[in-house]
C-alpha cells in the first residue's frame, strides 16, 4: 500500500489495527480483490491440498498415488507459469494473488480429477465443491470475520457478560415454556426423527430469523456509525485507540460517506458481534436441555416418544442405570436452543433496558473504530499529502 506523507506510523499502525477489528474495507487504498486474496494465501493451498487429497480414492495404491499428486503439482505450476507470462509477471509470480492465481489453485484437482480419467460428474463435483468453499473462505476473509473473531479477547467476554445479564431477565417466561415442550412426546417425534438436512435447515432458519431481527432492529443505529459527527465526544474516542497521535498532532477529523462495501463491512463486525452473543445463548439453553435429558430421558422413553428404536450415539453405565445420548435427544436439544435463541434477540431488542445493556458496548467498541478512522481520513485529507494508491476504494 502507498503511504502518504505526515505520520505515517500512526496511519500505518490504524491500518493494522482496522484489520484486526475486522474492518479492512475502512483502509483508504485496500483492494477487496488482490489485497484478500494475498491474505487467503495460507488457505488457497490448504484447499489445493485438500482438493487433491478428495481426488487421491482410498482404494488406489499408493503406487498410483504418487503419479496422481504429481500430475496435480504438474497441472497446477504449469498453469500459474504461463499465466503469468502471457500477463508480463516472473514465471514464478510476485508478491500479489489476483483472481487467475486463486483460481488455478482452486481448479487445478478438478483439473488434475479430468487428467487422471475420473468421470465428467465427478470432475464437476470437484470443481464445485473447490470453488464454493474458496467463496466461504473469500467473503469471510474480505469482511474481516475471522481476524474480528480471533481478537475478539477481553470485548468478548465482557459483552458474555452483559448478555448473561439480559438473558437471566428475559429467559424464564420462555424456559417454562420450552421445559414442558422438552417433555412432550410431539416435540420429540417432530424434531428427534428429522432426517440431517431437515434438523440443519431447521437450524439455518432460526439463524436467518435473528440475523432478520438484529439487522432490521439495529437500522437507526447503523446510519449514526457510518457518519461520525465531529466533538468532543469524537475526540475522546479518537484518543481511546491508536489515532491518538493523529489527535495529539492536531488533524482535523473528516468522515467522507462510506462506499457500499465500506458499510457492507460495518454492518458486518457489527452483526458478527452481536450474533455470537446471541448464538452463545441458544448454545447454553441447548446444553442445558441436552443435560437434562440425560438425566430424564432414558432408551425405552426414548423410543415411545420418537415411536422407534434411537439411534445411541453414547451409552454409559451408571450405578447400575443406562445414561443414553441419543441423536434424538441432540436435535430435540439443538432445536430447543435455536428457538430460544431466536426469542432472546427478539426480547433483547424490543425492551429499552435490555436493548441498553445488549448493544451499548458494542456500539462504544464501533464508535471508537469509526472515531480513529475519522482522524485517519482527516490525516490523508491533509494539505500536502498524496492521495492514496491505484488500489484505493476512496468513495
């Protein structure tokens, strides 16, 4: 990335520090393509690996093995030689990942799969399977969800405390509830004999429903993120991270609109952080129900309720008693918790008190992002400093 003149420390130190936090896109010059993908390095060859390990079928000798991994190597360098010598780049590459680089990685098992005589479904299976999880991976990367995830630390717990706090006010009514529907043998013929699919779209729909409710619910408060008003409040926050030396140099804080995946990318950190909250209380209420029907539900209830033999994931003798883990049982106890989960966003937005406790510091941890990147963009708005490089995403 270009570094324009001034301090350019502190611009370099906020730049890593907006990775960190998840929010890459608020970097003046970051490329959502070349700069990703360079980051996703590590992954595009775990994924090569992977993809060639699915090609290798444990039934071959390892004698055909050996010439399978190679044609997949061979496949995959020859390839990435010449495109970057039709493109005027070293044979080798440089220091960049672009869009033809991942994509020979990701394709070349697909490639190697065609090469080595596998049939055209199963080559199409390959490269589908290859190119949807390099697109998890590539979203993932591009809105910073995993660096937000891994610094979470200290943020993280606190804000697991402050929603245990809301949820031991908001839960009882509905734990009542789902205590009694625990019990009824309807709800578990209805959730124990759901085939994988069915339990996963199940739980797929609860995590829609509140990603819904959080998005829709946190609109007012998204629109005063994306444009920091310019105080003292500002400056204070400003002063809590590492623009500080921006503030203390004495820049004047501007906060140009932010482009569409700018936002995307607020929202984002924002939704993240709050969904992990809430899918820590749908995890709770799930364990705690899973550990109660280890206590209660034994195999013959189990069977009269679902109205055929479980299928016993564990059994353990105890005192003489048969303690179960049925699959029933875990889908009776995931579907409890991602219902609870969802009734808890919902309570959690809809009262003014939990809605204080719920967001509060997280809206703080944001603002304060939002208040460095304001004296960051004011630093590069400075008379005298160059604009940024070819890559910028300036809106």
């Amino acid at each position: 990335m270009s570094r324009p003149a001034g301090p350019a420390a502190p611009l370099a130190e906020l730049e890593e520090w907006f990775l960190r936090r998840g929010l890459p896109h608020l970097q003046a010059d970051y490329d959502p393509r070349e700069d990703t993908l360079t980051r996703l390095r590590p992954a595009l060859l775990f994924l090569f690996a992977a993809g060639l390990a699915v090609v290798l079928r444990p039934d071959w000798p390892w004698w055909q093995r050996i010439p399978a991994v190679l044609v997949g190597l061979a496949v995959a360098a020859g390839v990435l030689i010449g495109l970057n010598l039709v493109r005027g780049r070293p044979p080798l590459g440089g220091d960049r990942v672009g869009f033809p680089e991942a994509g020979v990685l990701v394709l070349a098992p697909a490639l190697a799969s065609a090469v080595l005589g596998d049939d055209p479904g199963r080559v199409a299976l390959v490269a589908a399977g290859s190119l949807a999880a390099a697109a998890v991976v590539y979203v993932l990367t591009s809105l910073g969800v995993v660096p937000l995830l891994l610094h979470q630390g200290r943020p993280a717990v606190e804000g697991l405390v402050a929603t245990a706090s809301v949820a031991v006010r908001a839960l009882p009514p509905l734990l009542a509830v789902l205590l009694f529907l625990s019990l009824a043998s309807e709800t578990w013929r209805a959730f124990g004999r759901l085939e994988g699919w069915r339990f996963g779209s199940v739980l797929i729909g609860f995590g829609l429903l509140s990603g819904v409710i959080l998005v829709l619910g946190l609109a007012r408060e998204r629109r005063a993120l994306y444009t920091p008003a310019p105080g003292p409040e500002l400056e204070r926050d400003a002063r809590a991270t590492p623009a500080r030396a921006l503030v203390e140099a004495g820049v004047a804080p501007t906060s140009p609109p932010l482009n569409r995946i700018a936002r995307i990318n607020v929202a984002t950190a924002l939704m993240v952080s709050l969904g992990s909250r809430v899918l820590a209380v749908g995890v709770a209420v799930g364990v705690a129900f899973l550990v109660f029907g280890l206590l209660i539900v034994d195999r013959q209830l189990t069977t009269e309720w679902v109205g055929e033999a479980p299928h016993v994931l564990l059994a353990v003798d105890i005192s003489g008693r048969e303690v179960i883990v049925s699959e029933a049982l875990v889908r009776v106890a995931g579907a409890l918790g991602g219902f609870a989960a969802l009734y808890f966003v919902a309570v959690a937005l809809g009262d003014a008190r939990n809605r204080e406790e719920f967001l509060d510091d997280e809206l703080d941890r944001v603002r304060r992002v939002m208040a460095a990147w304001s004296y960051y963009r004011g630093a590069l708005a400075a008379p005298g400093a160059p604009p940024p490089g070819p890559g910028t995403t300036l809106p």
